[in-house]
C-alpha cells in the first residue's frame, strides 16, 4: 500500500511512461481528509474512465477547512487512500492549488466532483484556472455524478472539534443564516467610509531561551534570543474593517515621544487615512506580556497587521535592527 505513495517527480515519470503505452491517465485532487463513501465512489468512477488513477492531496500547511484541519496529517491522509484499490498512485502537493500537478501529470481526464461544475460560483476562480490548464495539455474535466458529502460538514457533526455552547450556537447559526445571506450583508458596507476612533497599542513580545535556576533565586535566568511588536488597538481594527469598507477614518492617539508612527503607517491598509493627535510628554502604548515565549517563532494572533522584529537591541533597549510587513 505504501508503495503507491509517490513524489510529484515520479508521478510525472509514471503518468509519462503510461501515455507512451497508450494508457489513459486519471488525475484527482484534493484534501481528502475524512475518508468516506462519497470519495471512494468518486475515484471509482475516475478509474472506470482509466488505466492510471493518480490521486494528489493538499500539503497540510495549505488545507483551509477551519481551526483544527486537517483532522489527518498529510501522510495518514495519503496512506488512507493509498488503501483505495482503484488508486494506483498518491501524492502530496507542495502547493496550494493543482495547476502544478495538472502541468506534470497531463492527465487524459481531471477528476472533480459534481458540485464544481458551476464556475460562476466559484468565488476563488481556481476551478476555471485548472480546467484551462487541463485543457492545455489536451485533456478534459470529468465530473462524477453520483452521492456527495463535506468532510467539513461530517467532521463538524460527528467531531468534537469545539466546546459544547459553541458547537450548540453554530448549528443554531446554520439553521437562521446562509452563506448568501452573510454575503449580501458583507456587499452592503463595500461602499461605506467607516470611522474608527481608539488608542494605539503596541503589543511587543520578547522571546527568550530558558538557562536554568539561579542556586540564591527564585527566578529562572534566560538568554534573549529575538522580539517582535504587533500594531493591535485602534490599528488591528482599522485594517480588519479595511477589508470590508469602501474606506476607514482612523482617529487615534500616539505618543508625542516614541510615537513609533512610520512604523504604524507602513502596516496600515491603502485605504485607511490616519488622523493622529499626540499625547504631550508621552509615548505611544506598547504592552509586554507579563511571561515571554521560549520561541522564535511568531506568535499566533487573529489580528497582526503589521509588526516589527529584531535580533538584537541596542544598549538603550530599543531595535538595533527592524523590519516592518504586512499580513
């Protein structure tokens, strides 16, 4: 069964070798992460159209399902349908849509479910994008037509993914609301200009590596390895609702002293008009949380629209060395 799991390298070899022979070639993508009926009829019906059924799935850094997805890691999820015996092939792409795969393989037929056969529907175009890069190479799309499922419906069902009110409020949730509901409230503010007023605060986060006990302390002594501020406040705000309106006035406060204002402005929205006041004989906001992580990795906040790092600070405590970027 493991045999079957392949590199992108070797299926574009084996799907080269097969149509030498004048075998046709089957492709399918996907994340397939909760393994159910719907897939295994899916693929069926893809080897019947076939010689070669090759099946890749989205690396598990690219799977956008929701928190807690992949329920499966790549590797299981690849080893699960390696156990399909109408697959002859898996892999995992190392990118987030297929046109790569679609480019090495040239399959005969590019396997999709029912469901995706409306390209107007498809908000992210990717559908419309894999089908002319199919049809570059001479192949075709092949809808199946039979039972279909959502993995996500099925883990958010039958999983405990969330706490018990939570779970209760969403399946509510989906019982008043649609999709297309949430849409056209989202459409109605596009045009809006939108008014934020808030204080600035830079969330700075120090990252340390733990040494050990002093033997006449209670303390634990730690190496300073990096340090990072977010823009969070009335800037975190600014920029999420910048996504949505046409426009954002952003009244806020800085420091008249340390004002960190150009590093504000490099994170903020093109859309966003800052109007500052200052505060005299002050300094802009930054809060440092009470403990430090023994991380250098970023840390993981919803709302970060900009931040500023450094390796190594100078003797008066501020960045030697910065950078600023965007999300």
């Amino acid at each position: 069964m493991l045999e079957k799991i392949k590199t992108l390298g070797q299926l574009k070899q084996i799907a080269s070798e097969a149509k030498a022979k004048g075998q046709k070639v089957v492709l399918a993508h996907g994340v397939f992460d909760i393994l159910h009926v719907g897939h295994k009829r899916h693929l069926d019906i893809g080897k019947r159209h076939g010689d070669v059924l090759i099946v890749t799935l989205t690396t598990d850094k690219f799977v956008n399902k929701g928190p807690d997805r992949p329920v499966f890691a790549e590797k299981l999820r690849a080893e699960m349908v390696a156990g399909l015996e109408s697959v002859d092939y898996v892999g995992i792409s190392p990118n987030p849509g297929a046109e790569h795969v679609i480019e090495a393989v040239k399959p005969d037929f590019y396997l999709k479910g029912s469901e995706y056969s409306a390209e107007e529907d498809d908000v992210t175009g990717r559908i419309k994008t894999e089908r002319l890069t199919v049809e570059k190479f001479g192949g075709a799309v092949l809808y199946t037509e039979d039972i279909t499922f959502s993995s996500s419906n099925l883990s958010n069902r039958v999983l405990q993914l969330y706490p018990e009110d939570a779970a209760a409020f969403l399946k509510d949730l989906r019982t008043r609301i649609t999709a297309a509901d949430l849409i056209k409230e989202v459409a109605a503010v596009q045009s809006m200009r939108c008014l934020i007023i808030g204080d600035t605060i830079l969330d700075e986060y120090i990252y340390v590596e733990p040494l050990g006990k002093p033997a006449k302390e209670n303390i634990i002594a730690t190496k300073y390895r990096d340090r990072e501020i977010f823009c969070g406040g009335a800037i975190a705000t600014a920029n999420l609702t910048a996504q949505l309106c046409g426009s954002v006035d952003l009244v806020t406060l800085l420091g008249q002293e340390d004002s960190h204002e150009e590093f504000v402005r490099s994170g903020l929205h093109e859309n966003i008009k800052l109007v500052p006041f200052y505060r005299k004989g002050g300094r802009t906001t930054v809060k440092t949380p009470p403990t430090s992580r023994s991380s250098s990795k970023s840390p993981t906040c919803p709302m970060k629209p900009c931040r500023r790092g450094s390796r190594r600070r100078s003797m008066t405590g501020l960045t030697a060395r910065s950078r600023a970027t965007m999300p």
